[in-house]
C-alpha cells in the first residue's frame, strides 16, 4: 500500500513550457484534490475532484487544468508555464463528505518556472 | 464560509518545555477541525482531528488539541517539546456540508523551532 504517490519530485521549466504532474493513490479515495505551497501562505486548492470523470475549481485554478480520466489518478496540468507558478504541489486524496476523515497527501512536487 | 489563523508563524520553544499552537477557525456550520505535521521536504500527515464526538483531542507523537466552542479556538498543545518536534504544523476546517467535497481550509502555518 504506497498511498498517494507523485511524478516528478522536482522538476524546472522554462517560461511557456508545458508539463503534467501525476498523482496516484491506491487507497480507493473518492475524493482527490491538487493544492500548491508557497512560504507564508499555507496550501491553497487549485483543483479537486469527487468522482472519476469530475472535476472543479478550487481557490486558485487559473493556468492549470486537470483531468481524471481513472479513480486512481489526478492529472494537474500547466499548459503555459509562468514564475508565478514556482512553488511545491501536493497531492491529497480523501473519502467522501460525511465521514470525518482527513485527507492524506503526497510527498510533493517541488516546480521551478526560470 | 470557513477560514483559519494560526497565530503566530513561528514558535520556539526549549526541549522539555510546553509546546503551544494557536487556531482560531470561523465556520458557518459544525465544523470538522484538523491538524497537520509536516517534516522538510514531506507532505502533510495527520495529527488529530475533531469531528464532535469529544471537545479534547488527543492525537499521535503526545499531541492534543481541545475544541472550544465560544473562543472558536483549537490550540494544539504538548507537555513536553522533544527535539523531533521541530516541523511546520498546520491548522485546518472542513465543514459539515454534503455539498462541500470534503474541502479543506489551512491556515498559513506555524513552524516550530525546538531548542536544546
């Protein structure tokens, strides 16, 4: 049972460069959600799912798309990368509302935009 | 609507002293409340989280917060800080809404310095 797992660990773009992140998680979570870090402002959602084929927008899901094509896994997208997206993205998956379970996170993917 | 301050975003304490993390949630419904640790270069993982069935909480690594209604508070506290204490610890709210997805709101963080 490995969790929730990332892909890549680190990576750096180049302005207008375009990648995705994977997250996987074995746990059978409903719920999957993409967060980002930076110093000072805690984790802010970015995009979130409730169900294979959904998704939504978080607080801050300007130039990023996502897509859950499998229960499994939640893609986080940057089509054009910018700097202002240099920060670290967790991964987090959780079971439906109602049951008062916390969510369970990756161990991040630290992304450089030069 | 809910939110979370943390006050203050760093605390030092000595080894063997009390350790004391300040949370102060604003939720229009029964809130969830939660903790997180979170070691350099890791994720997040849990601590304790209060879902209403006991106002004080006791979670892992000594750790244990208590719920207060009318301060709308939920201080994380320790006895006795130990070095492998030093981590960012976060505050967090989800409310009681089906409509919700189970969000989460973290607060900025307070990161805990242990001294020897």
């Amino acid at each position: 049972n490995a969790g929730v797992t990332q892909t890549p660990k680190f990576r750096v773009l180049k302005t207008g460069q375009s990648m995705t992140l994977l997250c996987a998680q074995d746990m059978n979570h409903e719920y999957m959600y993409w967060y980002r870090q930076d110093p000072g402002m805690g984790l802010r959602l970015i995009h979130y799912s409730v169900g294979e084929g959904t998704t939504a927008k978080g607080e801050v899901p300007d130039g990023y798309n996502v897509s859950r094509l499998k229960k499994q896994n939640f893609l986080l997208g940057l089509e054009s990368a910018a700097p202002s997206q240099t920060s670290v993205y967790f991964c987090a998956s959780g079971l439906p509302t109602g049951a008062p379970e916390e969510q369970y996170f990756g161990p991040g993917t630290r992304l450089t935009v030069t | 609507a809910q939110s979370v301050t943390q006050l203050g975003s760093h605390v030092s304490v000595s080894e063997g002293a009390l350790v004391l993390l300040r949370c102060n949630y604003s939720s229009s419904v029964p809130p969830y409340l939660f903790w997180y640790v979170q070691y350099p270069n890791q994720g997040l993982q849990l601590l304790l989280k209060y879902t209403s069935a006991a106002t004080l909480v006791k979670g892992i690594n000594g750790f244990e917060a208590e719920f207060k209604k009318s301060e709308t508070s939920f201080h994380l506290t320790k006895p006795s800080a130990h070095m492998s204490d030093a981590a960012e610890y976060f505050c967090a709210v989800s409310d009681h809404n089906d409509t919700n997805a189970g969000k989460s709101t973290f607060g900025d963080g307070t990161t805990l310095t242990v001294k020897p």
